[in-house]
C-alpha cells in the first residue's frame, strides 16, 4: 500500500526542523508560563502593585483580585481597582476590570510589549474643594519626573511597546464646591493609539446643566504643541439650572428640551473652525418654524470666537449678523454683534400674544439693522425698523397703511429671567412722531407700565376716532399706563392732550 502522502527526503529534512522549532517554541512558552506562576503569584503581583501605586501616588489604592492568564493569550487582569483620596476619603478613581495582553516572548528578551489595554467601567472624580485645591493636584506633583533621575534608568523607547488602549463605558465627574457647578461625561467610549499618537472617542455623554450632549471625534498628533482635532456633538438646551426660571418658558414642565443644536469643529486646539445649526422647541415660538446656522473661528487660548456668520429665519423673517464672543471660558463673557434682517410685524407680535395682534393689526415687512451685545445675564439692542412697506394700527387713534413713510427706533435690554425695559422708543409716520419708554416686570406691582410723548400730529391722522372728522389743526399727547397683576389685567391710563 502505497503512503497518502509521498515527501522527498529534503522535505523531510525541513517538516523535521520545523516540528522541533515549534515544539521549542512551545516547551519556552510553558516553562515561561511556569516561571511566572512560581516567581510570582498574583496575589504577591497584586500586593505589590498596590503598595507600589499607593506610595507612587501618595494615595490610597487597593486591587480586589489580579489574575495572570496564559491561554489563549497571556494576559493580566485587574479587577475593582480603587484609588481614595488620603485627605477627604473620597473616592478619585475605579475600574471593574482592566485586562493588559502582553508579549511573553519579548518580555523574556527584556522587550517590554503590551499588545493591548482593555479598561472597562472606569470612573474619575476630580473635585476643587472650598479652599480652591484641587484633589489631582498632589497626584501631578507625585508624577513630575525627578530632575536627577539619570538617562540610562529610564526604559528605552525601543524597548517599550504599548499597543491601543480601549476604555469601554468610562465615566467623568467634575465638582466644583467654589462655585457649586458640577459636569458629568458618561457612557465614555474611546481608542488610545499610543505608537500613532492619536485618541478616537467614538461616543460621550455630557451633562452641564442646561446643557445635555452626545460627542463624538478624533485627535491626531497629540504630542505636537496644538494636535488635531475632528470632533461633533449634538446638543440639546434643558428648561433646568440658569434657565429654569426662562420666562418664555413659564408653561413648559422642568426638564422639557428648550432648543436642539448640532455643531461641528476642525482644526487644532489652538484654533479651530466652527460649523453650527439650531432650531428652538415651537411651543416657544407658538408653532412657528425657525432654524438658525452659524460659522465661526474659535481662538481656544484666548476665549475668543469671531462669527463669521449667524443667519437665523423665524416663519417669513430672517436676520443675519456678524462679530465677536469674548472670555467664553469665563462667566464675565461677552458678545459683540452687528445683524441686519427683515422682520414680518404679524409674526413678530404673535409671540406676544394673538390679542396684541388683533388690536394693531400689523401686516407687511420691515427692514432693520439690529446691534446687540449681550452678557451672561443680559442682552442689549438698539434696533431701527423701516416700517414703509408695513401695515400698523393704534387703536382708536391712527392707521397707518402699507406705502405711507414711517419708521421706529427702539433701545431695549432683557434681564434674566423675565425682566424686559424699553430705555427710548421712537415712532413715526409721516410728520407724526411719538416717542417714549416703557418695563416689563412681571414679578413686580405694576408688571407693566411705560410713558409716551409725541410732537404735534396732524389731527387728520387721527381717522380711528369714532365719529370724529378732522380737517385741519394738530395736537399733542402726553400719557403714562400701566397695568396691573389683579384679576380684571386693566389698563390705566392717566395724560392730557393739546
């Protein structure tokens, strides 16, 4: 019978050397093996890592159980590793389980290669106390590397490997007890490329109230002064924290979603270019459609982003404005705008109330220019109205029609959370011209009340008067109103007339 397989004696030569380089191979990965389980036990690794990360750090760090693995590949498990902070007690840092896949056969050869890292559930708590420390900050000084730490006992760079490190399900707090805020990261999902020096997040969840968001992005050349940066979040504005209090949203429960925002950036850490689109919840806006985008160019260090461009549309208007935010890194931050636009009446005052359009009847469109600047608790614009092309009535006096010359002037400033003061308004149709002020408190007795004065107007304009025919002559108006919280909402009125 002849052989299944027939081999010429070279070949023999060859599977034989090959047999015997493997059953080398496998008799060092044993004995290996064995050694390491003889030399060192894991619970003599696990005593010894902790007392020796404990001194290192100068705080309190404990293993549950660390186990070495040989098969299929060798690996070390931690697991429920725990840092406290020696001072308060607090807990700083933990992880379930972190799992190194090393290289056996170049650790035998002094080279040091850690295949790959898998942390899973680890969580950091860094927490400024009310004595403005940090409790990182005696961990930073710890790692500073000793100035007279000679060149040769420093582990080679070629001789040390690290492959990627994975962090699954990781997590972030951040308290401040000097100014009470507090922001979490959570469901932390990441890839640390350390020998091509870059991190990929594939999925984060940020919580800085009102401010809900879910990120994504890259980072390349991190050990360049200003790496790379991709990065996307979609961000969702809460009725909670500063804007739980949000007037306009006075009949929204807490929690409810006040406006949605996605944003893109690129570039470096240093400087980066900003893409940006949002839309507000409709019941703010009374069902009315609206979406804004913006481009910018975000300078990190300074704080500073220029506005390339803000284009906002709300139903048929739409307004467009340019310029600076300064020290967004501060709560003393502020923005400098420049914005023009055209504004339908009817719209406009629909976010007022349907009463107030039914009185005024307004109707068309006015151009504006519209400069604004605006703090972390206030918003200032001086806003000029061409209102030629629009339609307005003030009831029982005047009406002014699409085609007649007029205009208006308004200087106003908003107060978080609901306070509204009009410092001048000017109105004028034709020859006619009334000026005035007025503020709107609702939290305060009278909630509302204003002043106005006018030139002499023609008695002519006054068409709205009931059974009243002017022919000629002119006249003017001094009066102040206001209106008070008590059930019957009347209007008080007190003036003469010239």
């Amino acid at each position: 019978m002849k052989p299944l397989l027939h081999l010429d004696p070279s070949k023999k030569k060859m599977l034989k050397r090959i047999a015997t380089l493997l059953a080398v191979l496998v008799g060092l990965w044993v004995a290996g093996a064995v050694a390491l389980r003889l030399l060192l036990p894991s619970e003599r690794i696990k005593g010894i890592l902790a007392k020796e990360l404990s001194n290192a750090l100068d705080q309190k760090v404990t293993i549950e159980k660390l186990t070495l693995g040989f098969y299929p590949d060798a690996e070390l498990v931690a697991r429920n590793i725990r840092m406290v902070d020696r001072t308060s007690s607090r807990e700083m840092l933990s992880a379930e389980r972190i799992r190194l896949d090393f290289n056996l056969f170049q650790l035998l050869k002094k080279q040091y290669t850690v295949e790959g890292v898998v942390v899973g559930s680890p969580s950091i708590a860094l927490v400024r106390a009310a004595d403005g420390q940090w409790n990182i900050e005696r961990i930073i000084e710890r790692l500073k590397p000793e100035k007279e730490r000679k060149e040769d006992e420093k582990p080679s760079a070629e001789k040390v490997k690290i492959g990627p490190i994975h962090v699954r399900n990781g997590s972030i707090s951040i308290h401040d007890e000097v100014s009470g805020k507090s922001l979490d990261i959570r469901d932390i999902k990441l890839t640390i490329n350390v020998q091509g020096e870059s991190v990929r997040v594939n999925s984060a969840s940020v919580s800085y109230p009102p401010v809900e968001a879910k990120l994504s992005g890259s980072m390349s050349r991190i050990s360049a002064p200003n790496p790379s940066v991709e990065a996307e979040s979609d961000i969702r504005l809460l009725k909670q924290g500063p804007l739980g209090e949000f007037r306009p949203a006075a009949a929204l429960s807490a929690g409810v979603p006040l406006a949605d925002i996605t944003a893109r950036a690129s570039g470096t850490t240093a400087e980066m270019n900003l893409t940006c689109s949002f839309s507000a919840n409709r019941l703010l806006t009374k069902g009315i459609a609206n979406q804004g985008n913006l481009t910018g160019r975000l300078k990190t260090a300074e704080g500073l982003l220029s506005v390339g461009a803000l284009d906002t549309s709300f139903g048929h208007t739409t307004l467009s404005f340019s310029g600076v935010v300064n020290d967004l890194w501060h709560d003393e931050r502020a923005a400098d705008l420049k914005g023009r636009g055209a504004v339908d009446l009817r719209e406009a005052l629909a976010l007022a109330g349907e009463k107030l359009v039914n009185n005024l009847e307004p109707s068309g469109m006015a151009g504006t220019s519209l400069p604004l600047t605006a703090t972390m608790n206030r918003v200032d614009v001086k806003a000029d109205f061409n209102l030629t092309s629009a339609g307005l009535t003030i009831p029982k006096v005047m009406k002014k029609q699409p085609g007649t010359p007029g205009s208006l002037m308004v200087k106003a400033y908003y107060l978080l959370p609901d306070e509204i003061t009009i410092e001048n308004f000017a109105l004028a149709v034709g020859d006619a011209k009334i000026d005035g002020k007025a503020q709107i408190q609702p939290g305060k007795e009278p909630w509302i009340q204003g002043s106005a004065n006018s030139s002499e107007l023609p008695l002519a304009a006054l068409d709205e008067l009931p059974s009243v025919v002017f022919e000629s002559g002119t006249t003017t108006l001094t009066a102040e109103m206001w209106q008070s919280n008590s059930p019957e909402k009347q209007v008080s009125f007190a003036g003469k007339t010239t």
